[in-house]
C-alpha cells in the first residue's frame, strides 16, 4: 500500500507474479504435486512394437491404473508421453509435434531399448533415438520391458515429482532444450 | 460468537429478503448445488472407474488413498487438471472456446433452482411449472456443447459437435415427453406435488414406460454408453472436446457428470418418489438433511446404474442410435403418454 | 499408371492351386453364426453377466511394488560377469544382437565384457553361448533408471550383484498357481523380495 | 459382387470403391467439395502406427488412404548385414504379438539351407509354443477390436486372459513375448516339469470363461449391431486382393498353410479350422473365437502326443564342450556352440512358409556361403492385409472405420518391418 497505489504497473507481470506466489506456497505446492503424482496420465501415441506391453501394463493384471494414471485420448489433455520403442525417422516428427502439443508441466519416459539406444536397430539408418527429439525423464530397458518395469518407471516418476517438485522439472527442462539446440548448432 | 450468530438469525429471521438470500445462495452454491455437485462429480468419476475395474477383473484407482480404495482419486484429477497450462489454438474463436465450457456448466446447475429436495427448505425458485421450467433449462446446456466444437476450429470437435446436436434432438423431445407424461399422470408439474402424490406407489411403477424411455434418455443426453457418441474416442478423439485443455478440460469432463447428476435428481423425484418415505418433517435436521440424504442416495443409485453399462456395452453407430432414438424411445415415449392419459381419464389414479 | 495384372486368370490360378494344395477338405468346417435370441433377452444377459462380476469379483491384479512376482528360474532378468571365471574369448561380444555388449581391457590387460542396459534385449545369447557360464543370472526384471549414464556399466559395475540394487528389494514374493477357476493366483511363499 | 475390370490398379482400386459406394446406396455419385479430409494420424485412439487419410462427405467415408511406414525399421536390410543367429530376435520384433510362428518360419528357411531337420520334441515344443502365441495374438486382437467398439471390458478381458498364455510361454521360455526359443536344429530348452499341468488347468479356465466371452461380446446387442453387414469382403476379392489368415476364412476361402503345407508337428496333430460365409466383421471375429478354440485343441492333443528324446539336433549337441554337455543332460538347457557365432550354411536359396496368427508369412533366404545372408526377403500377412482399408472402408460411416480396422486385426509394425 506505499504511495496508496495498488494497481500500478504491469497488469500482465503483476498477475505471473502473484500466480507464482500463489503457486510456490507450500500447502498449495504440495496439492498440486501431489495431484500431478497420482494423475500421469500418458497420451495415445503408439510408437512401435512396446504398445503391446503398455496394453498389458494398463491391463488386469498389472492395472497400473493404481496408480491414478489412465491412458487418454489426446495430447491436450495429458501429461505423459511414453515413448513406446523404436522411433523412426517419419514417427519422431509425430512425437515431436504430440509433446508440443501437450499442456505444461509433461513428462516423458522412454520405454525399451530402441527407445534408449537403438536396441536392435543401432545401426538402422531410419532409427532415432528419443532423448535426440525430447527431454527424457525415465528410462525403462528392456526389450520389451516387462510391465512391472513399467509399473516402476511410474513409481519413480512419481517420487520424482514430490521429491523435486514440478518448477524443478521446469527448468531441467528448458536446460535440456538449450543444451540440444546448442548441440545442434 | 454465539451471540453473533443468534443476532444473525435473529436479523434472518426478521428480514424474509435476507433470509430466502441467503438460503438460496446457499442451496445453489453449496448444497445440493455446486460444492456438492463437484463432490459429487468427482466421487461418480472415481465410482465410475472402480465399478468398471470389478467387471474388468482388476481393482482401478488405489494407490492415491489405499485405506479408502483411491476415492480421492476424482480430485486428484481435478486438482491436476486445473493448474495445468489452458492452451487456446491460434485459430480458436476465442470468446465462445473460453466462455461455453463454463455456460454449459451453468445452465446445467441452473435446474437446481427448481428441485426441491426436502419437504422444509424450498428451492429459491418455487413454482408450479417447476418440471417444465427445469427442462426448459437443462435443455439450454448442449448448445454450448455444439459452440465448444464450432469454436476450436478442429475437425474432430466439429464432427462431434454435429453429432451431439444431431443425437440431441432425437433424445431430448423423448425425454421431454416422457416426464411430461408424468406431469399429465400426476396432474401437476409442481415437484412437490408430484412427490406427494407417490406415497402410495413410486413413478417407476406407476408409469414404467415413462421411466425406461426417460432413463434411456438420460444415457444419451448424459453421454454415457452405449450412446457415448459425441465423443467416441477411437472415432474423433474426444468429440467437442478434443482442443480443451487444463481447466477448461477439467470443467468439460465435469460436465459429463454434472449433467447426470441433474438428471439423475430429476429421475430420482419423478420416478423414484424423491424424499419419501419420509412424508414430512421440522428442523433442519429432520426437516431437510434426512429427507435430502434420501434423496441423494436415490440419485447415486440411479446414476452409478447408468456409469455401470460402460463395462457392459460398446458404443452404437451414430445412424443406429438415431435410428433407436427415433422409433423405439420415441415411441415408447408415445406409450408412456397414451399409458398416462389411459390412466387419469379411466379413473384409475385419482389425486384429491 | 499401375502395372497391368491378368487378375481372372490369376485368380483361376490361385483357386485352382487352393484347390490342389488342401487335399484334406475334411479339415476345414463352417462355422454358422448361432441364432441369436431377441435383443432384449441378450441385452438383459450382457448386464447380468456384468453384474456377476460386481458381485463376485474375481481380480487377477498383482499388487505390484508390495509384491512380486517370482520367476522360474530361467527367466531372463538382468545378469552380471564372473570376472574371475570369464576367459575373454569374445564370444558373446559377437553374437549380441543388439551390440550392447564391449570388451574392455581389465587392468591386467585381458578382455572382458561390459554391457549397456539401455540396449539390451535380454536375450541370453551371451549367456548360453558362454562355454565356461561366466555369468550369473538373476530374475530381476523391472528396473528403470533416472539418468541415461547409470545404464553403462564399466567392469566393476558389470561384476557387481544386481540382487543388491533390487527396485522392488522387501516386497513379498509370490508364486503363481494355475487354477482351473481362476485362471491364476499367487500364493505367497513367505520369502521377501531381494537381500537373501 | 462381380468385378468385370480385368486389370487392377491404383487407379482401379478407385473405380472399385466408387462403385461399391454407388452399390451401397447411398446417394453418393461424384466427389464435390463437400468431403472433409481427416488424418486419423499416429496421435489417436483408433489409428495405432499407422496414419488412417478418410475424407468424407457428411458421415461418410468416400476414399480411405492409409498411410504406411511409421514403423519401417528396414529389418531386410539388417539382416544382410549381420550373422544368421543375430536375425532370429530381428524377425520376433515387427509381430511382437505372435512371436514364435515368425521364428519358426525364419528357422525353417535357415535350416533347409542347412540340411538339417530338428528332433521330433523339437518339433512339438515349437508348435505349442507357436499355439500358445496363436490364441494370444487373437486375444490381443480381439480386445483391441473391442476397445475400436468402445467396449472397454472386451479390452481388459482380451488382455487379461491373453495374459494366461504369455504366462505359460514365460514358464516355457523365459521371457514374456520376445521367447528367440527356437534356434537352428532345435529349441533352447526343454519344457518343465509342471507345464502339461499348467496348460491344462489354464486351458480349463478358459474354456470356462468362453459363455461370458459370448455373453459380453459376441452376441451383445450393440457389438452385434456395429458389426454385421459391417466391411464385407467377398470371396472373389478376398482372393484377387490377396487376403490372407482369418480374414481370408472369414471370406469362405478353405486356405490355411498348417493344412496346405504342413511344418513342424501339424501334419501329425487333430485340428479342424473354421470358415465362415458371410465375410463381414461379425464372421472374421467369430472366425477368430473359433481358431482359439481349435488351437486349444492343438495344444492339448500336442501335449499328449508328445514324443520323448532329445531337443536339438544332434548335429549341433556333438559340438558342445564337456561343459554344455553336462548342462544340456542335467538342467535340459541347450548351451550354443561356438560355432553359432559363425553360421555358414552352403550355397543355395530356400523358402518357408508359416501360418502366423494374422494369415500366411513367407520367408526367403539366399545364402552366398558366407556368415551373412545374400538377401533375406520376408512377407507378412498384415503386409498383405493393408490393401483392405482402400477396399472395405469407402461407403461406410466414419463410426465403422475402427470396426473394420479392428476386424482385420491389421498391426502396423508387422506390415511395415
């Protein structure tokens, strides 16, 4: 209240800021984390052959939604891309422009070896690597990696999330991005 | 304090003005209206997914609260859904993509004002057409449905915003024939009157075809399977919704649900004798939790009966179910009103 | 545009070359789609079916990081080298399918493998090919790593037990029974997951 | 329906759907500019790997493009480049659904190069195992089928009960679905001790289940509704496009390679296959119940006709060391030889041919002498299937096009390899 000015300034900073502060503060930092743990849900992008285990992760028997994450439609409404095996050179445009799509704070897991490292195809000419055309959180090997693999990547990615909470992911994010641009240059 | 408060009933109690205000904002914002109405849809949302699981041999949301079986599960959701980014499409319209999510949900709630759930606090708006005018209402909601498609500029949400208004149409004037075949049985269309008039033998029983075509109506008007055809995943993503995101989703999701439990409040009056058996009462406990109590149970049951057909049935074809709303619904609708008119013109029901 | 196919007389071709090659006809059989009831009566078993299922659930869900489940032991989890036995023929390191597994020097300057998680496909080429068994085998199937780096293993890595970093280290085991009822059910065996 | 063209093309694969669209009824003579074209691309529920271009007119589909490729991971030409062993996982990988049948093809072709044939309980535990992956490949088939419906306990059920069978193969092979179980000359393990046992009961269970499966799915109202009259494919195009596995049964056609060209154990084993008339969607889903049920009859009747004796070719067990040998006789493990690492069979080119869970899979191998394969050429049944978007989709409603999707079972990794 100095100066008996409230409303002086930028509207648009003003608002960031008070968001942020709303944000940042400490009971309401932990509801959201917490929701965003138990609320992974990954988008329908079926990369390769790995589907069928995710199939199998979200079926009866190893159900992980347990864990509050639900397959959903479109990348609008998710926040979890699971890179689901080999990525061709004509797929990783697709998944490239489905992680864009996707609404803020999102993570990614690369799921099987082809997704880490090539796998099987190491040396395919068509054959990307994940972490070359998104920020990777979680690894998962295998080929296929079982669903309890699976079932664990969630889990650690939900430690992750309360652990170093979700402006931490943020910033490792935007570091990712720039390190690879510059790489790239 | 409790001096404070016996001054307010004390000012309540003297002023009608403040206290209907008061008590209407209260009804509307609080209970049975939005507070609980988001409760509401977040538990259905969760009950949905665990009874689904049984069918399906697994055990569904767990791990968020295992004592409880993961019933916060809903909010977790809700929680996560509102704090993440709202993406608008650069070729959105904008005012309508950001504006009909929240107006459907409003003319959604909006019936509320018209039912009563308890024989001692009114509903802030008591009148004799309620029926009629809460129809009026809710039939109001899936125009912004239809605008939430026609303003994301994607072709998914066009098709299913032309799906849900085709699939509107055929399943709305059932519906709106069936209650009011009620009406014309019960020979009111005052809410409170036509509970009353069930104390010796439930809507449902009274009038079944009425029930069965408003209850099949209320699948498709709610959106739940077999007539999930706006927004059939595996055809158009998720129909009006697919450009949403964030809150705007969450309130759309919500939507859904919100709608049943209006709905379901509805069928739950009409047809399943709203309060009774208890008849009367005084207080606000005996008077108005009881008896609204009841009436909530009697909307869970109807709705978690209608998010149970998910583990029962795909979803039918648009031409199909059309075709359905058209010729079976309409005419068991028809039924229903030749059924009551039968009914009251051959002195077989009698209201003093 | 298109290639121009003589599609009638392929067709009689490959019909008369089906007609040739099934001499067995009698192992072939309509099937006929039953005769369905009316809709209602179906539509009324449908729920009742589900019904049946909300009442009597009959889950088969393995409560995951509480517990595992065991595997036979010849299940092809993640396994480590026996520096000592391994004779540094590089017999593994030519058949992995997927190059994930190097030689290296030792400090005495012999060869030994290392592996990349992050490229394995569990295999066991390299296992079954070893003519001295240099490596030993766990069951350990579900790890996932935070950082690409952890996944390379150099020699002291690769000889380390895998029991030890065991993800899923104190859940109880469970062993799977078929049943004739209920498809399968784990039976605890008493035995936590990882230490001993 | 008869077609008079004489000739097949691009070009006449339009006029076919044009005419069939025209047949159907449905008011539709020329595209105008009222067709919508929708990319039902990667990023959806109802395209897996595949981008699906329809463009229709109102709630019509006029022209249905898919777009292949998103999964071509040039496994030819891999495997030109790496030794013969190196190439079994590389087959498992593109039909990681149904595994072993894919294997056993590649093994068959390598093994007349070769000139050895396996030991007859070599030849048993691979047809059960190729069974197994059989009825698990038509579940997750079904259940994805189920899910394109909107029929969201189809799904879970498929994928529940399938995980019956990859539970077995797992007590068999140890893995889950990528077994490489089968290896020139034999099997890499014997099977345990509990196994016949095991498949019993779990073959009982499901037998059990089969009425509810019915109840649910089958002859459930809506499915029933969605399916029927949906996608026909008739006997002359089923043959002229060159259809293959239940798809082609469902059309009437009596063609299966386990009874046209026996391999492995089926020459000797009792086992019917189903055919059915009407070649729409319902007929290929029954087609495939029907197929898991004389699959279960295979495997049982495998599991009784069982022969003893060893499980590799003796051939391969002379060349283990002293070490292998002892494993081999006490844990029934087959260690490799060395010399696997360096497989050179003579000179020559052979074929296989294998009925794999979608339809027929053909396998070409040429070898020049050399540790590598000259050229390996290989024919998936999805490959063969994927015309039948162009053909069946044009003149039904967008609805029907994950219907028709899932009731060809098509799998994209497969098709593209």
């Amino acid at each position: 209240m100095e100066g008996g000015l409230v409303f002086i300034g930028n509207l648009d900073l003003t608002t960031r800021k008070v968001l942020r502060w709303l944000v940042e503060r400490k009971p309401l930092k932990d509801i959201v984390e917490w929701a965003t743990a138990f609320s992974l849900w990954p988008v329908h992008l079926m990369t390769s052959c790995c589907g069928v285990e995710l199939g199998a992760a979200y079926a009866p028997r190893f159900d992980l939604e347990r864990y509050g994450s639900l397959p959903f439609v479109s990348p609008r409404q998710t926040n979890l891309i699971v890179i689901e095996g080999t990525l061709t050179r004509k797929m990783a445009r697709v998944a490239r422009i489905t992680w864009e799509q996707m609404a803020d704070p999102k993570f990614v897991i690369a799921m099987g070896a082809c997704a880490i490292d090539g796998g099987l195809f190491w040396n395919s000419y068509n054959v990307v690597r994940a972490s070359e055309v998104m920020p990777v959180d979680i690894y998962i090997p295998g080929c296929p990696p079982r669903p309890e693999a699976l079932a664990r990547a969630i889990l650690l990615l939900q430690q992750r999330i309360r652990k170093r909470g979700l402006s931490r992911h943020d910033l490792e994010m935007i570091e990712s991005t720039i390190k690879r641009i510059d790489s790239s240059k | 304090m409790i001096q404070e408060i016996l001054l307010l009933k004390e000012l309540l109690g003297n002023n009608e003005m403040i206290y209907r205000t008061v008590i209407g904002l209260g009804y509307m914002l609080i209970y049975p209206g939005l507070i609980m109405i988001v409760i509401a849809a977040a538990l259905l949302l969760w009950a949905e997914r665990k009874i689904v699981a049984l069918v399906q041999l697994r055990y569904g949301p767990l791990w968020i609260s295992r004592r409880i079986g993961g019933a916060l599960q809903g909010f977790a959701d809700l929680i996560r859904f509102s704090f993440q980014e709202v993406i608008i499409p650069r070729r959105s319209d904008v005012i309508p993509f950001l504006l009909s999510p929240g107006l459907a949900i409003l003319f959604s709630v909006l019936p509320i004002a018209f039912m009563p759930v308890s024989p001692y606090i009114k509903p802030p708006i008591h009148s004799d057409i309620g029926l009629l005018a809460a129809i009026a209402v809710i039939s109001v909601a899936p125009i912004f449905i239809v605008l939430m498609g026609w303003a994301s500029d994607n072709k998914f949400a066009f098709v299913g915003s032309l799906r849900e208004a085709l699939l509107i149409v055929s399943y709305e004037i059932p519906f709106i024939i069936s209650i009011l075949s009620m009406g014309v049985m019960f020979g009111s269309l005052d809410f409170y009157e036509i509970v009353e008039r069930q104390s010796l033998l439930p809507g449902m029983l009274l009038n079944p075809f009425a029930f069965l075509a408003s209850f099949i109506a209320m699948l498709r008007v709610t959106s739940r399977f077999p007539f999930e055809i706006s927004e059939a995943e595996t055809e158009i993503v998720a129909g009006p919704y697919t450009e949403y995101s964030g809150l705007m989703f969450g309130l759309s999701m919500g939507l859904a649900y919100i709608k049943l439990y209006v709905y379901a409040l509805m069928v739950s009056l009409v047809f399943l004798g709203g309060w009774l058996p208890i008849v009367s009462g005084e207080g606000v406990i005996g008077g108005f939790l009881i008896p609204s109590l009841i009436v909530i149970l009697k909307l869970t049951v109807v709705s978690l009966v209608a998010v149970f057909l998910r583990a029962v049935y795909g979803r039918y074809r648009i031409d199909q179910a059309i075709r359905i709303g058209w010729i079976h619904v309409f005419a068991l609708s028809i039924v229903s009103l030749v059924w009551s008119i039968i009914l009251v013109y051959g002195g077989w029901v009698r209201w003093a | 545009m298109g290639v121009e196919v003589d599609f009638e007389k392929i067709s009689e071709e490959i019909s008369t070359s089906i007609e040739n090659l099934a001499p067995e006809k009698k192992r072939f059989y309509k099937v006929t789609t039953p005769s369905l009831g009316p809709s209602v009566v179906r539509n009324i078993e449908a729920i009742t079916t589900g019904l049946k299922y909300v009442i009597k659930p009959m889950r088969i869900t393995i409560d995951y990081p509480r517990q595992v489940l065991e595997q036979p032991p010849w299940y092809r989890g993640m396994f480590r080298l026996l520096e000592n036995v391994c004779i540094g023929c590089s017999l593994c390191d030519i058949i992995c399918p997927s190059d994930a597994i190097r030689m290296v020097l030792n400090p005495e300057k012999k060869k030994r493998p290392v592996i990349n998680w992050g490229r394995c496909i569990f295999c066991y080429y390299c296992v079954d090919i070893c003519p001295v068994e240099a490596f030993d085998t766990t069951t350990i199937h579900d790890m996932a790593f935070d950082k690409y780096e952890d996944m390379l293993t150099n020699l002291e890595e690769f000889t380390k037990d895998p029991r030890e970093k065991d993800p899923s280290k104190g859940a109880m085991r469970m062993r799977i029974k078929f049943d004739e009822k209920r498809g399968f059910v784990y039976e605890p065996t008493g035995k936590k997951n990882g230490g001993g | 329906m008869e077609v008079d063209s004489k000739s097949i093309s691009t070009q006449a694969l339009e006029e076919l759907s044009k005419e069939l669209i025209q047949q159907r009824d449905l008011g539709i003579t020329e595209e105008g500019e009222r067709l919508i074209e929708l990319q039902i691309g990667p990023t959806h529920p109802g395209s897996g790997h595949m981008r699906i271009r329809v463009w229709v007119d109102g709630d019509i589909i006029v022209r249905c493009d898919p777009d292949i490729g998103f999964v071509f991971r040039t496994i030819e030409k891999l495997s030109e480049n790496r030794i013969y062993m190196k190439t079994i996982p590389l087959v498992e990988r593109p039909s990681l659904l149904d595994t072993t049948p894919m294997t056993i093809g590649y093994i068959n072709a390598l093994e007349k190069l070769m000139g050895i044939e396996p030991p007859p309980r070599a030849k048993y535990l691979r047809t059960i195992l190729a069974e197994l992956t059989r009825i698990a490949s038509h579940l997750y088939g079904i259940g994805i089928f189920a899910i394109f419906l909107g029929h969201s306990t189809g799904f879970m059920w498929g994928f529940g009960d399938r995980e019956l069978f990859v539970e077995l193969a797992n007590q068999l092979s140890g893995a889950r679905i990528t077994y490489a179980y089968v290896i020139p000359g034999g099997v890499r393990r014997d099977m345990p001790q509990s196994f016949p046992d095991n498949v019993e009961k779990a073959l009982r269970y499901f037998e059990k289940r089969l009425p509810d499966w019915y109840k649910m799915f089958l002859n459930n109202p809506v499915v029933e509704k969605r399916l029927r009259e949906v996608g026909i494919l008739r006997k002359n195009d089923a043959a002229k496009l060159g259809i293959t596995g239940p798809n082609l049964r469902a059309s009437g056609i009596e063609y299966d390679v386990r009874v046209a060209d026996p391999y492995e154990a089926y020459d000797e084993l009792d086992f019917m296959v189903p055919v059915a008339d009407e070649g729409d969607a319902y007929a290929r889903a029954l087609v495939r119940f029907e197929e898991i049920k004389q699959s279960i009859n295979i495997i049982r009747d495998a599991l009784r006709k069982m022969p003893g004796g060893d499980i590799i070719h003796p051939q391969i067990a002379r060349m283990f060391n002293p070490l292998m040998k002892k494993i081999y006789e006490e844990s029934r493990r087959v260690k490799f030889p060395g010399v696997f690492a360096s497989l050179k069979p003579p000179k020559g080119e052979a074929t296989a041919r294998v009925e794999a869970g979608r339809g027929e899979a053909l396998f070409y191998l040429v070898s020049d002498g050399s540790p590598r394969p000259y050229r390996f050429r290989w024919t998936t049944p999805s490959y063969r299937n994927a015309i039948l978007f162009k053909y069946l989709v044009p003149g039904h409603r967008l609805a029907d096009l994950p219907a028709i999707y899932g009731s060809i079972d098509y799998f994209p990794p497969e098709a593209d390899r």
